[in-house]
C-alpha cells in the first residue's frame, strides 16, 4: 500500500486522484490532504478517506471544516479519530511534509504549492506532479533539489506522462526529438483576423478536455503548450532544439518521441486524466483499470499540423523565455496569470494577453535563481509588472 498526500485535493486533478484511490482499494492509503477554499468539498473528502492531517486555505475555512468533522463524528459516534486541521501556506507544507508519505501529488493551483512541493522533494519524498508552476517557474532550482535528494519527479499532465512512458522504450543517448501534441484549442480554424473578437466564453469552449479557467484560456493562446516546453527541458534534460510541438486536434496521441533510427513511439489514450494519474502513483507498476479505456471504434482518423506562429505567439515568447532562461520563465508564467484574468474579467482582449507578457518580459531584471526566495520575488516583481500594463491599457 502506497501512502500518498495531495496538494490541491479539491481541484480537478485532485478530485480525480482520489477517483483513483476509491477504484483501487488496498492500493493507496491517503495520509494527508490539502484543500484550498472549497470547505464543503474538504468536509467530504476527509470524512471518506480519514487523512491524519486536513488542510485549507484560510482560518475561518479551518474553523468551518473542524466543526463540521465533529458534527459527524458526533453522529456516528465517533467511528474514526479527528484529523488535525490546519490552513494557510504552513498547513500546505505540514502536508507535504508529512512523515507517512511517501507520494506527494502536487496538484495545488499557482505558485502558492512550490514551496511545499520544494520542502517535500528535500524530505526525500516522491513527487506526482500536476503543478506547472514548479517546473516553469523554478525548474532550475527544484531539478537540483531532485538530483540531490534523489526521488522521482513523475509527470501527471498528459504529454509528459506519454513522453515518460514512450522514453523506457529506449536510452536517452538514442532520442532524436520530443514532439509534444497539442489539441490546436477553439481557434485552430478561425482566422487570425477574427482574434481580436474573441471573448471569454468562447476561449473557455476547448473540444477536448474540461479543465480550468486559466489552463482553457492558456490552451486557447496555446501558452500552455509553451509551458510545457519548458517543463519537457527539465523533467527529461533536453534541448530546446530537441523539443517539438505539433497540433493533433483528436488528442489521442498524447506525445510521442522519435528515436535516432527514425522510429517513432506514441503514447494513446482517452482523453481522461484519470489515466496519466494513476500511471504517476502506480510507477514502475502498471495496474489493472476499469475506469479508461481507448474507444477504437471512434478513431476514425489522426490528424496532424504545424503550429502558425502568427496565431499563436505565446509559444514563441514561452521558448524564448526558455532560451534566455533566469528569472524569464518565472516571469512569463506570472504575468500570463494577471493577463488571462484580466481577459476573464474582460479587461483585456484576446490578443493583449501575449502583448501584456511580452511588455513583462522585456522590463524584467535579469537576477539569478538561486533558490525558492529567488523565484518568489521575481514572480511578485512580473505580477506588479503585469498589472501596471494591464492598467495602462485600460486607461
């Protein structure tokens, strides 16, 4: 039985990691989880899994969630100890850092899981990753932190999962190239003259996946993608020059890596993250599943296309973050967060999102990243820049 925690256990990936543990009983035990403001949601989860330590996002959101615990137990007369119950930044990282696990999923949205995720790989703990900001942000210093204390870092979202799994078909001195797939989004097909039209709820509309706000508009711009590049250089210690991206609109073909001999392997699968999580918890092992399954009878066809720089130039600016490396990549992620909420709240168009990260990324200073409190300052530094452009726009 693996003992796990999980940051950020009321958002998507987190719900779905506890899907997981419920369709494989005896395989998992959940030692600690860390909830953001959905207290309600926290309530349940604790009661069904009895973590030893409960996490949530403020005091008040603690008090609420303590109550509530002793009113069921209460009435069912007591059939399982309290949790402890915690909140804040200081409750994340007693999750993350909790004797028992073995596993963390660093799953919590933003840079608020970096330093908890940091702490727990220098605790030696294994981590399931599904947080991009631990790699785009800080991929320099976590990676040293990983080598140092020698744990896994496994990738949750779906293109590195399939990078990870195509990669045990051979060594990396025989791999040519990491070709990322990427859906393409709502506006694959439309007309970059119609860009500046584009409003919210149609860039939420992604044809393939049910994410989050931020992550659909990211995959919209196709920045995500871009974040992804990034992260590939870290998890798999490769060049910018040996990282390819390509639209497959059906998403089936999760990413594939093309060997030296010229031969190509590909990872398919639904488009279920159930799948990729439980590859993360389950590694080296594969498990038996009932959950996911292809649907062969539905592919009907695998398309591919290059990606128009044009349309989507927050992939450029993400790899030449990549190129120019410091505090850039920190700084590009920041600032796609305040320009897609401003996009969200309708303050900004579509097409200022990537001007707005561009204005960030040529104001910011060039300092070295040394260490978490080197990242969190350049990231505080692009928010404050990003904001002040967004402003300046609006007036």
């Amino acid at each position: 039985m693996k003992r796990i925690s999980i940051l950020g256990s009321t958002g998507s990936i987190g719900r779905q990691t506890l899907d997981v543990v419920d369709a494989h009983p005896g395989k998992f035990q959940v030692v600690a989880l860390a909830a953001g403001s959905n207290v309600k949601l926290a309530i349940e989860q604790a009661a069904q899994f009895r973590p030893a330590i409960v996490s949530v996002a403020t005091e008040a959101g603690a008090r609420e969630l303590c109550a509530a615990l002793k009113s069921l137990q209460v009435k069912k007369n007591a059939p399982a100890p309290m949790p402890e119950v915690l909140f804040g930044p200081e409750g994340m990282e007693r999750v993350a850092t909790h004797p028992d696990a073995e596993i963390v999923v660093s799953a919590a949205v933003g840079v608020v899981g970096l330093p908890a995720t940091y702490k727990a790989i220098q605790l030696g703990k294994h981590i399931a990753l599904a947080n991009k900001e631990v790699l785009v942000a800080a991929g320099e210093v976590v990676m040293a932190a990983v080598k140092k204390s020698g744990v896994a870092l496994l990738p949750v979202d779906s293109e590195h999962n399939a990078i990870h799994q195509c990669l045990r078909g051979g060594e990396s001195k025989e791999v040519r190239r990491l070709v990322l797939t990427a859906s393409g989004g709502p506006f694959r097909k439309l007309p970059l003259s119609k860009f500046s039209k584009i409003t919210p709820k149609q860039a939420l509309a992604h044809p393939n996946w049910k994410m989050g706000q931020r992550i659909t508009i990211d995959s919209a711009t196709m920045m995500n993608k871009g974040f992804e590049v990034i992260e590939a250089k870290w998890l798999f210690g490769v060049g910018l020059d040996k990282i390819h991206v390509v639209i497959h609109p059906q998403s089936t073909i999760h990413s594939m890596v093309e060997f030296v001999d010229g031969s190509i392997l590909a990872q398919l699968g639904p488009t279920d993250m159930r799948m990729p999580i439980q590859y993360a918890l389950t590694y080296p092992e594969r498990v038996p599943s009932n959950t996911h399954a292809l649907d062969w009878s539905a592919l009907k066809k695998l398309d591919f296309e290059e990606v128009p720089a044009k349309k989507f130039p927050c992939l450029t600016l993400a790899k030449e973050a990549l190129r120019q490396g410091g505090p850039l990549p920190c700084a590009l992620n920041a600032a796609d967060e305040i320009a897609v909420a401003a996009f969200l709240e309708k303050r900004l168009e579509f097409l200022e999102i990537s001007e707005v990260i561009e204005k960030v990324l040529g104001k910011m200073p060039r300092t070295a990243m040394n260490s978490i409190e080197d990242v969190l300052q350049a990231d505080g530094e692009a928010r404050r820049l990003a904001r002040i452009e967004v402003e300046r726009r609006r007036n």
